[in-house]
C-alpha cells in the first residue's frame, strides 16, 4: 500500500526526532569543545521539525505547531535543548483573532532551571532573558546559583496535591484528574498570576516563565493573558499540548515518567474563565486594570 504524503511526514518527523534524541544524550556524554557543537546540531534538527511540521497537516501532534492553517505565523526557531532545562521554547507566533501575534523574544517557557549549567546560563542570557518567573512554592523553589539576572517567585496553585486539598469534596476528586486541577485553577490563583504578569511587565528583558515541568501552572500563566488579549485558544491549545516534548534533563527530578498534557484539562481551564465572562474579565476582577492589559498587549503582540 503506497504511504500518503501525512503517513511519509509523519515517519520522516518521527526518524528526525530520534536523531535529535541521539545528539542530545550523545552532547551530555562528552565534555569541553565537543558538546558545543553536538547541541548546536541538535537544536538546527528542532527547528527543521518546525519547519517540515508547518507544512503537513497530518504531523505527529508534539511536532504540530498550529491546530489549524492560520492559528501560527512563522518565524524564529522556538524550540531550543539545553544541558539540563526541559520544555524550553518561545511562546512568540500565536496568532491572533485579528491578524496579529505573539512577538517572538519577549516570553518563555520551560520546566525547572534549577539543574542549569554554566552553558545554559549563557544560552538564557542570548535569549535576551532578564527575569525568571518561577511558579512554584517556595519550599519548591530552587533558583539557578549562578544566574546573574533577576529571580521571582510567586506560586500558583497548580501542584495537583495543592489543588486537590482545595476541593470540599476531596474523596470525590482522582488524585491526578487533571481537567478538575485545571478548571480549580482559576478560583484559587488570580490574585498571584495577577502579581506575576506585573512582574513580566515590569522588566526591560524577556521573561521565563516556569514551574518543575513547565505543565500545569506555566500552562496556566501563559493561557490566561493569551487569552484575555485575543490570541486564539486553538494556537494556545497546540502550545500547550506540546508541552511534554523532550523532558528528562534535570537530574535532580530523577527519571519518573512525566503525564502527558490533556485538551480536557485546557478547555476546562476555559471554560472556567469563561464563568467569568473571559480571560480579561477574570483578570479585572482581580485588579487587572485596563491600562495593564492594555500594556501587556503592546508588550506581548505584534503591531
């Protein structure tokens, strides 16, 4: 039977991803003047899976960069390995609903950079970033010790154990149901997401925003002011959902399986904030006002 050209794509992203996994762990086996250029290698195969992946619509999804053809403008490379922080990548071409998008260069995500190397603290710094933003709690929290830059935390509820000792009837919630953790977010993190996006505005640097895996609260940083500025949530959905692309790399987190990103669990999140009458409702009524937002859009979206 003749292979379609979505079922070659997808063997030719799948074979490339496996390349690029190669090189990664090949770049953390070898030490000075090789692993340089190994990590070089691997991050021009992150881009190319980008640009092959742009192109058919039937790309494994954790290559996919668009849920549909006008939901991500091209550009820069998002996706860059480091020696030790997972998840990395630009949150910059989410299009919006009026032709616009999300600048690239200005905000980040990743997992934890606690485990960052000297190399990373200088991959960040070319990153153009001069804050971190980490979501996690304070006893979580474990800043990179040679970071020069600026380093805040401010937790959001969104550690599944945290979450669930919110919910009354805590019987009745699954441990690691994620779509109730995601939809519980917004009632119980506003008044800190708030705190954290005037935070990102009040730097002259891009911003980082993390948690331990860049999943569930750096999903829930990033979902919200998206959203409440007119990016399209089917670009914010296939953001997230790549959002469990080559973990591993922090030692101290150990090698435990990470669960993958669920749709459920962001269109629950939505349609909680729906309840408030959106994304930039929710955040006026937590003392958003409309000269942040205003601001934050001009931060964040192209003109």
């Amino acid at each position: 039977m003749a292979l379609g050209t979505n079922s070659i794509a997808n063997a030719f992203c799948a074979a490339k991803d496996q390349i690029a996994r190669d090189f990664n762990r090949l770049a953390k086996s070898v030490d000075g003047q090789f692993r340089t250029p190994l990590l070089a290698v691997t991050n021009e195969l992150v881009a190319q899976d980008r640009l092959i992946a742009k192109n058919f619509v039937g790309a494994p999804s954790h290559f996919k960069p668009h849920a549909s053809a006008d939901a991500w403008r091209s550009g820069p490379r998002r996706w860059w390995f480091f020696d030790a922080i997972d998840n990395f990548r630009d949150v910059g071409g989410l299009m919006t609903h009026d032709g616009r998008s999300v600048r690239y260069g200005v905000l980040f995500r990743s997992g934890t950079p606690q485990c960052a190397t000297d190399e990373d603290v200088v991959r960040l710094l070319a990153r153009g970033i001069g804050k971190i933003l980490d979501l996690r709690s304070e006893r979580e929290a474990k800043t990179p010790g040679n970071w020069p830059g600026e380093s805040v935390t401010i937790t959001l509820s969104g550690n599944p154990d945290r979450v669930n000792a919110l919910h009354k009837d805590k019987a009745n919630v699954p441990r690691r149901d994620l779509p109730s953790i995601y939809r519980s977010m917004p009632a119980h993190s506003g008044d800190a997401l708030v705190a954290a996006l005037r935070e990102m505005l009040d730097t002259d640097g891009a911003t980082l925003a993390h948690c331990l895996n860049g999943r569930d609260r750096t999903a829930f940083f990033i979902a919200v002011p998206l959203d409440a500025i007119g990016v399209k949530r089917s670009a914010i959905m296939d953001d997230y959902l790549m959002s469990d692309f080559r973990t591993g790399t922090c030692e101290d987190l150990g090698r435990k399986p990470v669960r993958p990103p669920e749709r459920e669990a962001m269109q629950a999140m939505f349609d909680a904030l729906d309840e408030y009458g959106g994304a930039a409702e929710y955040l006026r009524a937590h003392g958003f006002t409309d000269s942040e937002l205003a601001a934050m859009s001009d931060r964040l979206l192209t003109r």
